[in-house]
C-alpha cells in the first residue's frame, strides 16, 4: 500500500488553511494551548571546551540530574562538517519523491532503519507532521550501505565525517557521565557495548504546517537511547517539560543539543534524567534536525551500575535486554 508522506500533504495543503483531521492533537496537547511563554527558564549552556576536568563533570552531572538536558558549545566540529552534513541531508529530502521512495523502510522490517514517516505506535490514531531518514553511522560492523542515500553523490563522504567527530563527542560525554556518578571513565562506554556502541543517525524533516497551532513535529517523549547528540537548523521547535509547563528550546549556533536518554537513567539508577521533550512545527519555514542517538547493542542487557547499588540505594529498574525494551517503548507497551 502506497504511503502518503508529510511532505507530499504539507505540498498540497499550501493554498489552504487546514490539515488533516488525523494531525490534529488533542487540546491538552496543542503547541498554541500548552506552550508557556512566561519566564522561561534556560537550558544549561556548557563550554564544552572547558579544560577544568573536574569542573566540567560537575556542570554536566548537574545538567543531566536537574534537565535531561543541555547545550555543548565550543565542542571542536569544525561548522564546515556540520554545514556539509545539513546540505546533504537536505539535498535528500528535496528529491523527486520516487528517489526518496528507493529508501523506504521495508513493512515487514524488525529494523527502523530507512526512509519512513511513522516511528512508534500512534496514540488515538494521531500522527506527527514529520518525515525522517534513519541509518546507522557506526561501528562499520553495524553499517548497512542499502538504506545511505546514493544521491547527492557526497552524502556518504559527508555523513563519514561528521561521524568521526560525533564518536569523539560521545566518548567524552560518556567519560564525564561516568566521573560524574563517581565510577571510573570508561564505566558507561563498558556497560552500552564498548566498541559495539551504535551511533543511530536520524534526519527528521517537518516542512511548512498550516496550522501550527493544532500539529506536531513529534509528540512528548523521551529518548529509548542513552545519550542523544543533535544538531537542528535554525528553525526553533524543541520544546522540554519541566515543572508542569513546555517550555521552547533557544536555538544557539553551532551548538549541540545533548538529551539524556532511557538507558543513561537507567544505568545511573534515576540520578540523571530522560528528558520529555517534543517538537512544534512551523508555517512558512521547514525545520530540520539530525539527531544520532548512542544505543547498545540489541541483545545486551541494560540494568543500574552495580556499583551504585547498596542498602541505601537499591535498584529502581529491572535489567532488560535492550531490543524487548525498544519493542516495548516503540509499541507503547508499559514495563
């Protein structure tokens, strides 16, 4: 069956003032209702270039226990790397449809790699104004070529790059992680995989929406990762929950958006945060963003860090392997 995909519908609904029935979400959950738009709160802002060691863990530790969330700035990726990865990727969406088509992910695939519009099981039959492009980056192991798009004919050199860099933020993001729950360096890295860590790369795409208002990009969620590494365009549409309210995310140049994922949390027995987040659409201008999400391998199973476990802090979650947790998450599916 063909599947109808966002874009093709914002395309057609340019002229007109209406979306879909099936975009339009619920009161309790419209952007134009529930964002908050007195004293809003910042999102830490961390200089990622910091050479205090100690001082950097500290206002990382505190980020990732008080937000689920923070801004890297001075993080070392040249703006080339990530201007080229932005190009290419939006050099891909603007292909004829049937190009895009040829990376569609299968129907009766177990994997979410591919090109696609719907992710997770829709609550009330609600559906996101998004299209996306999922594929993993690393380990080359991990790597299936078939769903990388072949044009623009520079997408694979300018994916390879950036991911050369992104590793190098992970394994310093993980590393301070680490120091900040008082566990050696290369704990969490050990706990997620080590070299068999993967390095998801999603490109969402939300074009134009005639009713802001009413849509969004992607509903209030977290992150089934560990730790989530994005770069958006200039186009603002993060939104975080925090005491009660949704509150917009600045979009700050070249910055990078770190979210706390499930299994970070997991591991550090609820001392840092999965951040709520979702995202809000726009009505002349496309937003974009690239998010890699750092999962464990599938088969591996995910627990708290038995050294952070004693009589005073038992275990809050039960150790799972993380291809059922992901089904469950995916098929919202209490666990």
């Amino acid at each position: 069956m063909e599947v109808e995909r966002v874009q093709t519908i914002a395309f057609s609904s340019v002229s007109v003032d209406i979306i879909p029935p099936e975009f339009i979400r619920s009161e309790k959950e419209q952007p134009a209702l529930t964002t908050c738009r007195e004293q809003i709160p910042q999102v830490p802002t961390i200089d990622f270039s910091d050479p205090a060691e100690a001082n950097l863990t500290r206002v990382i530790e505190e980020a990732s226990r008080e937000w689920g969330m923070f801004q890297i700035v001075n993080h070392g990726i040249p703006s080339e790397v990530i201007t080229d990865l932005q190009k290419v990727g939006k050099d891909f969406f603007e292909l004829p449809q049937v190009e895009k088509e040829a990376y569609a992910k299968p129907a009766d695939s177990k994997s979410i790699e591919g090109y696609g519009s719907k992710l997770q099981q829709e609550v009330e039959g609600k559906k996101a104004w998004v299209d996306h492009l999922f594929h993993i980056i690393c380990p080359p192991s991990a790597i299936n070529y078939h769903y990388w798009p072949k044009n623009p004919p520079s997408y694979r050199a300018m994916n390879e790059e950036y991911s050369k860099w992104v590793q190098e933020i992970g394994q310093k993001l993980l590393s301070l992680l680490s120091l900040g729950l008082g566990v050696e360096k290369n704990e969490l890295k050990d706990s997620l995989g080590g070299d068999e860590l993967k390095y998801l790369l999603k490109i969402n795409y939300y074009p134009p929406c005639p009713r802001p208002d009413l849509a969004l990009g992607v509903p209030a969620h977290t992150d089934m990762c560990a730790i989530t590494i994005l770069v958006p365009n200039d186009v603002q549409g993060l939104q975080v929950f925090r005491d009660d309210h949704w509150f917009n995310v600045d979009y700050i140049p070249n910055a990078l958006v770190i979210h706390i994922g499930d299994q970070l949390e997991i591991l550090s027995n609820g001392k840092y945060k999965s951040v709520l987040h979702r995202t809000t659409v726009n009505k002349e201008m496309t937003r974009m963003s690239w998010p890699v999400f750092l999962e464990p391998p599938s088969e591996l199973a995910i627990g708290p860090l038995p050294k952070l476990i004693n009589e005073r802090n038992p275990p809050k979650y039960q150790k799972k392997k993380y291809c059922d947790y992901a089904y469950c998450k995916l098929n919202k599916i209490s666990q």
